[in-house]
C-alpha cells in the first residue's frame, strides 16, 4: 500500500495549520552555509542560476523551490544543512528570475516548465561526470519536480526524489487561495510576482499590453500573464496541462510526497487516491502541518522540522 502512516505530530505551540505555515517564514533563523554559485547559460540564450553546498565528492541533490523562492526562503538552507549533513551534495536551482538578478528573455518559469530542471541534469552529468541521486521538490518546485518525473518514466537517472506541500491541482489552488486567511498568502505572493514583473520589464520591452496591478488573484496573474507568456490557451489551459497530478501514475524514480491533508494552500480531495499512486511513489499524508511546515517539538520557540528529517531519511534509503 503506497500510503504512509505519518509519525508527524505538530508542536503544542503551533497547531493551527496558518501558524505552521507562517510561523517559520517569520521566526525562523537561517542556517548558514557555504555557498558556491555557478551560473548556466541555456540554449535560448538566457540562463540559470544554481546554489551548491556540501561535500564536493558527495551523492548530487537537486533542489526545486517554491514560488518566488530563492535560497533565502526560509526553508532553503534548512534542507541543505540536512541533506549535507547526511552525506549529500546539494546544487539549489533558482528558477528564471529568482536568481541574483532579472532573467534576459521575456519568459519566466511557472509549475510545469520541466525543461530547465531537465538542462540542468545534463549539464550536472557532463561537468561533474554523473547524473544527481536524488532530487526535492517545494511546493511549486514539488508540481515541477512530479510532472517531470512522469514525464520521463523510466528514462530518468534518479534514484530517490521527494516532494513536500505539492500543489497537485492548480486549480484547486488558485480557487482555494481567495478564501479565509488563505488571501493572506495570495496578496504576499501575487505582489511579489508583479514585482518581479515591473523589474524585469523595466530592463526589456514586455509583449504583453497590461496593467499588471490590476492582476490581484492568482487566476487573473496566471491567464493574463503565466499563460500568455508561455504559449497557453489561456489560464484554464495552463493549470490543465501544468497540473503533475495526472503525470504522477508514470513515475518510476522511487519518491516520498509528504503533504498535510489540511494545507491551506488546497482542499484536503486535492491530492491524489491510493489508486492513482504507482507502486513505487509513497504518500505520506499527516492531518496538520501547514504549507511547508511540518513543526514538532515541545518546547515554545525550539522548533523540530519533521519534513527536513524525513529528506534525509529518505535520501538515505
């Protein structure tokens, strides 16, 4: 039975699933760490910019974060020390425009755009001379990471991935975003991303003719925007096609999703049956635990990050 009965209870002190989401965004201390950045230039001419800490001889863990992430989310660091800790080296890739500075092309990144994370496996296997072990997914980075496993079947060189807080259906998402404290999270998220629109777009001229402060739902952002820069019928067509639910029966690369059933991010029927599960992709589904959260511990303020434990497990084997 590919359904895992979660060991995750969440602290005393924090077990609303709003105060697991935001408690580690604004307490939480980052871990330092010695990063080595390297930029990859792509064939389209922009380019990429990746985050690598570790052991120089280690197992190769590619990270995906969520949206407008970057390796100063406040999850970032946390998994790597994990992930180094246990043996790994990690290479964080920042999606187009998350990196140090604007992409150059007037495409972005949204949740199904696996041909970068694709580009960067090939150029991980031919500057280091073997393909990642493993790879992680956040959020965004986990539709990402999911619909490109599928996609790839059992072609893919990895050997474990792992996915945290995935939102399965984007159009569960956008809907369940514009409701209750959940808008909290949609207004940070969209401003960020108008931002990031205004900074790019006053380096390069923008194809599109918009008022993008007017763009104040995810909805609206993703049809007049995501999917009018990316080639998609309109926002319906793209949370369709982007969507790694569907592509998650052709998984063949040995993966952990861990996902609270009560993420306020989507519904508890948005993620995937039992039966839609192949025999080697595990659901780990606990009540509580927020969006990228998963905080245990029993003592106010001493946070224990179940979901960074359970990476280094299952990297682990």
């Amino acid at each position: 039975m590919p359904l895992i009965n979660s060991a995750f209870r969440p602290a005393w002190w924090l077990r609303g699933d709003h105060a697991q989401t935001l408690w580690p965004a604004f307490f939480r201390r980052r871990r330092p760490l010695d990063i080595i950045w390297e930029r990859v230039e792509l064939d389209d001419g922009d380019f990429l910019d990746l985050a690598w800490s570790g052991p120089a001889d280690g197992p190769i863990v590619l990270f995906l974060h969520g949206l407008q992430g970057s390796i100063e989310s406040h999850y970032a660091t946390g998994f790597m020390h994990r992930l180094n800790a246990a043996g790994f080296r990690v290479c964080l890739m920042h999606f187009r425009g998350c990196g140090r500075e604007p992409n150059r092309l007037p495409i972005s990144y949204h949740s199904g755009k696996t041909d970068d994370p694709q580009a960067i496996l090939l150029h991980i296997q031919q500057t280091q001379g073997r393909a990642p072990y493993g790879a992680v997914g956040v959020s965004l980075g986990g539709n990402v990471l999911l619909k490109w496993l599928g996609e790839q079947g059992d072609q893919s060189p990895l050997r474990r991935a792992m996915a945290i807080s995935v939102p399965f259906r984007l159009e569960d998402c956008a809907r369940r975003l514009e409701h209750g404290l959940s808008r909290v999270y949609q207004h940070h998220l969209v401003r960020s991303l108008q931002v990031s629109y205004r900074r790019k777009f006053a380096r390069i001229a923008s194809p599109l003719d918009i008022d993008v402060g007017r763009l104040d739902t995810f909805r609206l952002f993703d049809d007049q925007v995501t999917a009018a820069l990316h080639g998609f019928d309109g926002v319906d067509d793209y949370y369709t096609r982007s969507s790694c639910r569907p592509f998650i029966p052709a998984i063949r690369v040995p993966t952990l999703i861990l996902h609270a059933r009560h993420d306020p991010f989507m519904y508890p029927d948005t993620t995937p049956q039992a039966d839609e599960l192949p025999a080697n992709v595990w659901l780990e589904i606990p009540e509580h635990g927020g969006h990228v959260g998963f905080i245990a511990g029993r003592i106010p303020g001493w946070a224990d990050y179940y979901a960074e434990r359970r990476v280094g497990e299952w990297m682990l084997g």
